[in-house]
C-alpha cells in the first residue's frame, strides 16, 4: 500500500490521524475534555514497512524501473512507462524525432460541437443590445429596411429567443420566408412537407390544429368547478373568463392546492399577469417509435428551425420505454419563462429568469493559453464576480497550448454587455476599443456571447480538431514522414491517456486517486499538500509556511487562487479553527470534477497498464479469443464522454450514451444508466469483428474483465494495490465506480499534414483565433529556412488524447520535462531572432 511520511495509525480506518497537520496545529484540548491521543502511533511491527515510492505498489508489474526521486521521495522524472504507457502500433517505421509544444502555438485546440461544427472565435466585439421588440422583426412596416439594419435585427431577434432561427429570416422583400408562419398563411405547405419523414398524416394535423390554437390552452368544461363557471353567463350570454379565474384561485385557496397563485403571485414569489392562475397545458403530440437516433436528433432540429422555439420536442423517457423498440418524440408549445434543466456541477436554484426577459443561461466562447480549464474558470469566476460553480464546459483541454470551447454561465442578473465588460476589464482597466485591440488578459479571453436556455455538460461535444505543429524534425527521408502519416491514418494510434491526465511528476494524480479509493483520507491530503520539486517560490513558500510553521494564514495568504485543491483544504481547517482530523470533510469542499480527477487517473493508470499487457503480447492486427467487443446494438465508446470523465453509475460524471438534442436546446431527456453489454471473443467469433471493435473496460462494478490470463492480469493489479476487483461500492458515493469501456485503438476523423520550414525558433508557424482578429501579422515560414517542422490538422472524438497520435509518428516519449530537454538541447534554440538563410537540411533529399 502507498505509504506517507508522517506517523499514521493503521487498522482501524475509523481512528482519525492527523498526518498532514504540523504538531503545533494538529488537535485543540482543554482541561475539562479528555482526548484519545490520535499522535500515538502503534509499534513498528504494527505498520507496513514504508516503500521508496509514492506510486501504487502494482508499479512494479510494469516491469520498469522506478523513477528517479528527490530526497523527500518526491517523483523527479515521470516517464510514459510509470504510468503504463510503452507500445506502439507502426514498430516498422523509424523514429521520427520532433519536439512537441515548444511554442503554445504549436498546439491548437478547437472544440467540435454537437452539430459537428468547429469552434472558433468569430468576433471581439462586445455584443450588440437585443431588439425588444421581435414581432416588427418578422413583420416589418417597411420594405425599405437596409440589408446591414435587417441583419443586426435578425441577429437580435435570435438572442431573445435563445434558439438558432433559420439563417433566411427575411426575404429581399422583407415578408416571412416560407419556412415560416405569417398572418396569412398560418400553416405553410412546407411544415407538412417537412414533417412528413417523421409523422403520419394524423399526427401532422394535430400538431397543425395545436399550433393554430395558439400557446394559450382552451378552457375545457371538467364537469366540476370549471364546467360550471363555464356555463355562467353575463347579461348578453358571453361567459366572464376573469370571473372563472378569480374563482378557480378562491377553490386553489380554500383546498389548499399547492402552486396556488394567492395574491397574484406564482410559486416563485413574482407578480403574474394581474392576478391571474396560469392555465396549465395538457396538449400535446406524440409521434410513432423511431429507432434510429439520427432520425430522432434530425426531428427534433426540424421542430426548431420550423416553428422557431415555439414548440419544444422531447424524448419520452416513460419507464415503459425500451431502447430496441425505438423511442417516440413529443412535441408541445415552449412552457414561457422556462429555463430547463441546469446541468451538473451548476447550482440549483428554484427562481427563475422573470417573464419577458432572456433566458437564463449566457454561452460564450472562451479561447485560453497556457492554462488548464479549471484554473481559467476560477480566473473567469472572480473577474465576473459570480461563483465558479456557475461555469460549466462540455470538457477539459490541454494546458499547454491556445485553446478554444465555449463555455456557459448562469447569468443571474447579468446581460451579455455585462459579461464582456466585465471579462475585457471595461471601463476599469481599459475601454471599450483598447478592449478589441489587445490580446486578452493573463492568457484568456471571451467572446461570441449569446442568452441559452440551459447549460453545457460534461460531454456535450462530438470531439476536438488539432492544429498541431513538431519543431526540428530530424527524419532520413520525406518517404519516412509520409509513411509515418499514413500509418495513423489507416492504422490508428493507441487509445492510450496521455500524461496531461497523471498531473505533475512529484505527486502523480494517480497515487492520490488511490488513496481516495481505499479511503485514506489523511494519506490523500498529505498527497495534495506535499512540496513539488519545480514549484513556483510562492507555491513552495505556502507549503512550508503550512507543513513546516503550522501557520494557516500564511498559507491561505501565500497560495495564488489557481491551486485550488491544497486552497480548499487550508479553508476548510480555517473554517474548523485549525482542526485537522475531518480529512474527508476538507476533501469534500474540493470541487468535484476536480476530486474525480484523481480517481479517474487511476483507472487510466491501470486500463493502460492492461492495454500495453495486451498488444504486447498479441499484437494489433486482429482480436484474439478472451477480447471483449460491444455488443450489437451497445453504443460505442467515442460517444461515452469526454476523455476526463470516464465512469458512469453513482459518480453520474460522464454524460449518457444515447443523448439527442432538443428542440428547445435544453438539457435533452436521458435515458436512466445501464451498463454497456460485452461479449467476450471466442475462437470461433474473431473473424467476425476487427481490432478497432476490441474494448477495454476502466474499472468498476458494472464492467466485465477481459477472458483468460489478461484478466487474471487485470485482477493482479487491482489485488496488489489493496483493492477488490469486484467490489468497488464506497460509503462516499463519490468515490464509487461503475465503470465504463475504452477502444484500445483510435483512428482519427479526419487528417492532413504539410511540412514548413524556419529557421528562428520564436517565429510563430501557426496563429491563433484571437492573433488573427487583432490583425497581427500571419504565419510566414521561410521556403528556405533551415530547420524542418511538421504541421499536423487532425479531429479526434472525445476520448482521445493527440499527444498519443504524435507519440505514434514520433516514437518520443511526451512527458512535458522530456520534452522541455529537446527543446533546451534543441539545435534551433541557436537561431532565435536570426533570419534564415540558403542552407538545405540535411537529409532533406529522398
């Protein structure tokens, strides 16, 4: 077992210790308590001998040698090996040396969406104000609107929806295209004929006649109060709807029905409509099963782009639903005011936006350098003065490099100038035309911000395209390169996770995942606050202020707001008045996604672990009996979540498999979780699938283990660091672990490559979004410099990491201090701020 430093009791888990604290701070007493002594620790022979390392005991199965360490015991150098990573596929194509991430960049990331589009920043302007007035929008009184005029209104329009109207919004004459309804041809021909694919003749006229009914549901006699109200009268014969409000809300009153609309107010506390209830709308229409789920997302965008947020479509979840018998889609008019589901890690809340105003989500595109996600919403989070958990991402990028995503808050009462003035620093630091003409601050900026009706998740994108661009590429000949390319793009790479998701070399985010599997709280915390050879002096300065003085203050006061785990705990014993037994309540205020982290890494570590077993030993060409491959009709792998969530059940981090978009953009309807079906290849069943079916599965309770002696493997690594492969339910449901499967190969999306020359190695080959809005000059490679570089464009799904895809063409080990000794010893370094001149590189000639 992975053992600390400090003195910590053994046995009994239950026994509160307290080995992160300092003596000075470790327990409070006073004369009239008497205290167990925790300090005491058992003798010698009671505790495990403590091992030379801090990484979990089945590193030894990886058959490497243990990585170099500091006199602490810090981890110096983490190679790919300690964390399982060792094969490749393409063994007969030489190594091509190249160094990766020198410049930030040399690494682009460009978030795919869930409409296949790729993100990118569109404009740094701040956003125009949004029409008030949407109906002089889609009837205008004049035909002489100028076209610039016509369009900012469009663009108006669609933000006070919160939905994506069609693009031809107007015609040249300025009447309703025919796509849409107008006073006089309420029900184009072109609704039906849209439908058509997805509904029958009968269900199309019920959406039509619930359409020309209008949003406001008819009163419809009960028999009982309604029926009867109904059928009172005035003097001319024409029955009194106030009347019949007034009463229904004194009988909501009387019986004491809840939602009551009592002194004019809903159930939030907020004035209505002068008083009145609002009727509740049963209407509804419910198309026939579709199996397919490319036919159900393509209904549920024809619903929106026809009927313009008007209508909402959802999937029907009923408990009688089965996936194989195909899944039926209802459509109902949009519930006003409504803001959706808000998604995980955003915090709930029962008001909502007021009525008549924009929805209550804003999502905006954020382009980062040289920070990781959380650190950059914790930076956003303060610069928009709003809480962190009001931020969501449909997932984590890499650190290093220029990233692009979008991103979603919860606005409260903020609008979108709001939001990007407060983001641009506007007016306190700069006004409004400074704003669009420098790049943004400390390495993030904001942009393209529109009002949504929910919240992104964890997931909600189909993949990330690269840019990606390898310095000093030594290489026998262009005949190598290709092939080197090409093999990826035919043969694929090694599904494997990258080292971006094992955190730094000293305190591997594995070991810490493993304590917080086997419920050592204390070894966890000890783990997070440990000094990091390579720190930055204040960081280290903070960790010793805390480890070696005791001094909580000057910790808390020392750390920057970026290290937010060692930052929570230090609050959470501030908060305790500098106790430090409740490791697990300290734990817990570290956000979640951030505290998942660390388990999941440990799944990685041993899903690589077993995948490096498996195509060492047989290879990658075909399945071999013992695989396991999804079952027909089982959703594939890339569609499982983004490549940091990887576990479903209990820790419900990773977003379901099957989900469709609705037509109201809110957080669709999910299907309840079950667990992929396997099956496990035999003999007579490998020629029936290929290498790219073959899965692995990420530990937990709901997944099955490969046949034969690579499930033995798989059990062995489990064993040996003190855990039960076949239980992995925890009394913190946090930290318990269903499970999922992995692909052990990944062929790209898409890929292309192009080799440039440089000669000056500070000279940019690639630009980024935000450089090129600002104007600044484009990427201009010398023809005839003298160092090789190879710009590679690739999309990869969810899961995948492109430092795997490089490390294939490279054969180099991708660890960031391995890479940052090429870049050092790099021959280019010789070259900065020189002009390029004539000389050929060498083995440039085929």
């Amino acid at each position: 077992m992975i053992q600390s430093t400090s003195h910590r009791s053994c046995g009994d888990e239950s026994l509160d210790n307290t080995a992160e604290a300092p003596p000075s701070k470790r327990f409070k007493t006073d004369d009239t308590t008497e205290e167990p002594n925790y300090d005491q620790r058992p003798p010698d022979s009671a505790c495990p001998a403590i091992n030379d390392t801090i990484l979990p005991p089945s590193h030894s199965l990886l058959e490497t040698a243990p990585p170099l360490q500091d006199e602490t015991g810090a981890i110096v150098r983490l190679m790919e090996s300690d964390v399982g990573i060792s094969e490749y596929i393409a063994k007969d194509v030489p190594k091509i040396s190249g160094i990766i991430k020198q410049r930030f960049t040399d690494f682009l990331v460009h978030e795919v969406d869930q409409d296949s589009n790729v993100v990118h920043i569109k404009s740094l302007g701040m956003p125009e104000p949004p029409g008030k007035k949407t109906r002089e929008v889609r009837e205008p009184a004049s035909t002489d609107v100028p076209s610039a005029e016509v369009s900012a209104i469009q663009d108006s329009s669609e933000v006070v929806l919160g939905t994506e109207a069609p693009s031809e919004t107007l015609n040249k004459a300025g009447d309703a295209s025919p796509e849409q309804a107008s006073p006089t041809v309420p029900w184009p021909d072109l609704f039906t004929s849209r439908l058509t694919p997805f509904l029958s003749t009968e269900k199309i006229e019920e959406v039509k006649k619930m359409f020309l009914e209008g949003p406001e549901p008819p009163l419809v006699s009960d028999t009982g109060w309604s029926g009867r109200l109904a059928a009172k009268a005035d003097e001319s014969g024409i029955s009194t709807s106030m009347e019949i409000e007034r009463s229904v809300e004194t009988r909501n009153e009387v019986e004491g029905k809840k939602g009551s609309n009592k002194r004019g107010r809903d159930r939030n506390g907020r004035g209505g409509r002068g008083g009145k209830p609002v009727r509740e709308d049963h209407r509804k229409v419910i198309s026939e099963p579709i199996i397919s789920k490319e036919t159900r997302t393509s209904f549920h965008q024809t619903v929106r782009e026809l009927f313009e947020g008007k209508f909402d479509s959802e999937t029907d979840m009923g408990e009688s639903v089965t996936a194989g018998d195909g899944l039926r889609i209802v459509i109902h008019w949009a519930r006003r005011g409504s803001g959706g589901v808000r998604g995980r890690g955003v915090q709930s809340r029962t008001e909502r936006a007021p009525r008549g105003t924009y929805p209550p989500y804003i999502h905006f595109t954020l382009q980062k350098t040289n920070r990781d996600t959380q650190d950059a919403l914790q930076y956003l989070a303060r610069t928009l003065h709003v809480p962190v958990r009001d931020l969501s991402t449909a997932g984590t990028k890499d650190k290093r490099g220029v990233t692009v995503q979008r991103v979603s808050l919860w606005r409260g009462a903020k609008t979108v100038e709001d939001v990007w003035k407060l983001a641009n620093g506007v007016p306190t630091r700069h006004n409004a035309d400074d704003a669009v003409r420098e790049r943004g601050e400390r390495g993030v900026r904001i942009a393209d911000l529109s009002y949504q009706k929910a919240a992104l998740e964890l997931g909600m994108l189909k993949g990330n395209a690269f840019v990606i661009t390898l310095r000093n590429v030594q290489v026998d000949t262009i005949k190598t390169l290709d092939q080197a390319m090409k093999s990826i793009k035919e043969r694929g790479f090694i599904n494997y996770y990258g080292m971006q998701r094992f955190g730094t070399a000293a305190i591997p985010t594995h070991s810490i995942g493993l304590a917080l599997l086997k419920s050592d709280w204390h070894l966890a915390v000890s783990l997070i606050l440990r000094p990091r050879p390579g720190e930055h002096p204040d960081v280290l300065a903070a960790r010793r202020a805390w480890l070696d003085d005791g001094d909580l203050d000057r910790a808390l006061e020392l750390f920057p707001r970026r290290v937010v785990a060692e930052r929570c705990i230090l609050e959470s014993y501030k908060k305790q008045r500098g106790e430090t037994r409740n490791a697990l309540g300290a734990l817990s205020t570290i956000p979640r996604n951030l505290r998942l982290m660390y388990v999941h890494a440990y799944q990685s570590y041993v899903w690589n672990a077993i995948v490096s077993e498996r195509i060492k030993t047989w290879g990658t060409d075909k399945p071999v009996p013992g695989d396991l491959v999804l079952e027909s009709g089982t959703v594939k792998q890339t569609t499982l979540g983004d490549g940091m969530d990887v576990d479903k059940g209990e820790t419900n981090t990773q977003p379901d498999a099957d989900v469709e978009e609705s037509a109201s953009g809110r957080k669709p309807n999910r299907k309840p979780w079950q667990a992929p079906r396997v099956k496990t290849l035999t003999e007579e069943d490998v020629d029936k699938y290929s290498i790219f079916d073959v899965v692995m599965p990420l530990p937990g309770n709901d997944v099955a283990f490969p046949g034969g002696a690579l499930g033995n493997k798989y059990k062995e690594y489990l064993l040996r660091d003190g855990l039960d492969p076949d239980n992995f339910q925890r009394r913190q449901k946090d930290y318990t672990l269903s499970g999922s499967y992995r692909n052990i190969l990944q062929l790209p999306k898409e890929i292309s490559w192009s080799i440039l020359r440089y000669t000056d190695p500070d000279v940019p080959l690639a630009q980024s979004d935000e450089d090129q809005l600002l104007g600044n000059d484009p990427p201009a490679p010398g023809p005839n410099g003298r160092f090789l570089a190879l710009q590679i464009r690739l999309i990869l799904g969810t899961a995948a990491y492109a430092t795997m895809a490089l490390r294939e063409v490279t054969k180099t080990d991708t660890s960031s201090h391995f890479q940052t000794g090429l870049t050092q010893a790099s021959e280019d370094q010789r070259f900065r701020g020189i002009e390029g001149d004539d000389l050929p590189m060498a083995g440039d000639e085929e």
